[in-house]
C-alpha cells in the first residue's frame, strides 16, 4: 500500500527563525560612510531555489551594528517576504556567514525535512497559491512570519527526500552550467561584432 505524504504546518519543522537586516542598520556605499563593505543578499539574488551568489548586493555597515545580528547558515531555507513575487531557496556554503535583507526570513530546519524539498514545494504553483492566498498589501505584496509558518507543508519519506534533494542539487548544477554557456556565448558574439567593427 502507498504511503501517504504528511501535509504538516511549517512551524513544526523549524528549529530556528531568523529575521534579515533592517535598512536603518546600513547606509548607501558612498566615501563618506565609514564601516566594512559586506555582501548581502536581498530578494533579486532569489533565483530557482538558489542564491545567486554573482548578484548579491554589496552594502557598507558598521561591525557595531551588525554584532549580534543574525546571519545565514547553510541549509537555511530563505523566504522572500516582501516584493512582487514570493520565492524560496537553501543557503549553500558559499553564502553561509552572510548578512540578509529584512525582505526575507531564514528558516533553520529540523533533520526531519530536507530544506529543497520544502523550497520545492514553495516555489511550485501550488505553494505559490499558498503564499499568495496569505499575502496582503496594495502595492507591495508583504508576508507575516506567522501566515508563512501556518503553512502546511509535505514531508516525504526519507530515501525519497534524499533523491529529490540530490536531484535538485543536479539540476540546480546544469543550469548554472547553461547560465554560463549562455554568458560566454554572448560575450564571443559582443567580440567578433567589435572585431568586425575594428
């Protein structure tokens, strides 16, 4: 008999909720703001259950406001919580250690899920229907933390999350082969117009 897959809300699963850096905490890059020039990821560096570590933002903050603050770890499922579209990805290790937008929320998980699977899910239609339906606001679309962890969310079977969790990881790997194959052949194009040009 087919097991069936347990629909359980979020907050369940969480061990740890971590809330991104408000904009009072950093100031705009200009010569006369004083502090350290750190990377920092914002909702644009959401892409396909990834952070796209080529377009995070670099902002200037001082350590004296950022000690303390919480910051990304790796596995941690990010979600946008502000924008016009909500997405969510895992924290790789390239990222870990980092600073994040208020804009989002990072979620440690428990051991019982497999934070892909859950990013997955959230960036599927159906868990689209699910952030939308809970979403508020006219212009900017905005997301409490307690309408996100009210979200009933599938856990799979072990050995099946581990395969879908590997699958991710490949298919998250080809395409930013492609990214890059795509990139490089643009860039040949650019340089044998200019070549042509003189």
């Amino acid at each position: 008999m087919e097991e069936k897959i347990k629909m359980i809300p979020l907050e369940n699963l969480v061990n740890n909720l971590k809330t991104g850096l408000s904009f009072s905490y950093y100031a705009k890059k200009d010569e006369s703001t004083e502090g350290e020039e750190v990377p920092f990821i914002n909702t644009k560096s959401i892409k396909r259950g990834t952070v796209d570590f080529q377009s995070l933002d670099t902002i200037k903050v001082e350590e004296t406001k950022i000690r303390g603050k919480e910051k990304v770890s790796t596995n941690d499922l990010l979600i946008t919580i502000r924008g016009s579209t909500f997405k969510a990805a895992v924290a790789g290790s390239n990222i870990n250690g980092l600073l994040f937008s208020s804009n989002l929320i990072a979620l440690e998980l428990n051991k019982e899920v497999a934070p892909e699977v859950i990013a997955a899910y959230l960036n599927s239609p159906r868990g689209q229907i699910e952030l939308e339906s809970r979403s508020g606001g006219l212009t900017i679309k905005g997301l409490s933390t307690k309408k996100i962890l009210e979200i009933s969310v599938p856990v799979l079977p072990k050995e099946i999350q581990q395969r879908f969790a590997s699958y991710i990881t490949f298919a998250n790997e080809q395409n930013n082969i492609l990214k890059e194959m795509i990139s490089l052949r643009e860039q040949t194009t650019d340089a044998i117009l200019e070549n042509m040009l003189g």
